[in-house]
C-alpha cells in the first residue's frame, strides 16, 4: 500500500515495499490477483478468503510466504528492500494480509485493483488513512 499506511510495519522500508511487491508476480506493477492466486496454488486458501473477507484475518507463518512465492520472488523483495530473504519473508507475512484485506470489499478485490493499478491502491490507502 502507500507510504504512510505501511510505515506502522515496516518503518523506512515501506517506501521501497510497493516496488518490492511486484516482485512477487511478473515485475510488472502491482498485481494484487497474482499474489492471490500464488498464494492460494500453496495451500493459503482458506486465509487468502479471511483477508477478503469481513472477518478476522488468518495469520500466516514465513515458511508459507516462502513457499507461496519461492527463492525467486523472495530474492527480488529482498534486493529491493536491502534485507535478507528471511527478513523479507517476515514482513511479507505481516504486510500481505492487512493489504488484501484493505484492497477488498464483500469478498473480492476492488474494480480499481482488478488490472494491478498501484494508483488505485494508493487512492485507496489515502482514503484509508482519512478516517
């Protein structure tokens, strides 16, 4: 998400977490439905539907971040965050699960998330950040 609304988790690194996140899928901007469904091809679907749902979202652990997402993708949040893969994979599993869920509504993404627009999100966020 923004700046701001990921600076709580991640302190100076948030700035580089939105870029960092396109990672994890084709590198091509934020793509919130490839994260999705990556995590869901690794046996994450039951949490994947708690963070699109109205209630309480499912923890999940590193170990299933690295596996959703293998040594690829977690190498290019790490180069791009300045940490470690096993730091990367910890403030993935912090981050990933507040972000989809204030990315949803009813159950699935929001319109302006469907094509991966970061934009959107960070509209989003700003609207989040008001209340």
């Amino acid at each position: 998400m923004g700046q701001q609304l990921l600076g709580d988790k991640l302190g100076d690194n948030a700035g580089g977490m939105m870029e960092a996140l396109s990672g994890l899928t084709s590198g091509e901007g934020l793509d919130l439905g490839g994260i999705m469904e990556k995590m869901k091809s690794a046996g994450m679907g039951d949490q994947v539907e708690s963070y699109l749902g109205d209630g309480e979202n499912q923890e999940m652990s590193a170990e299933q971040v690295k596996s959703a997402f293998g040594e690829e993708g977690l190498s290019n949040v790490a180069s791009k965050l300045g940490v470690d893969t096993d730091t990367a994979a910890s403030q993935l599993k912090d981050v990933l699960p507040g972000l989809l869920d204030k990315a949803s509504s009813g159950g699935s993404l929001l319109e302006s998330f469907a094509g991966g627009g970061a934009g959107g999100l960070l509209d989003m966020a700003k609207g989040f950040l008001k209340k």
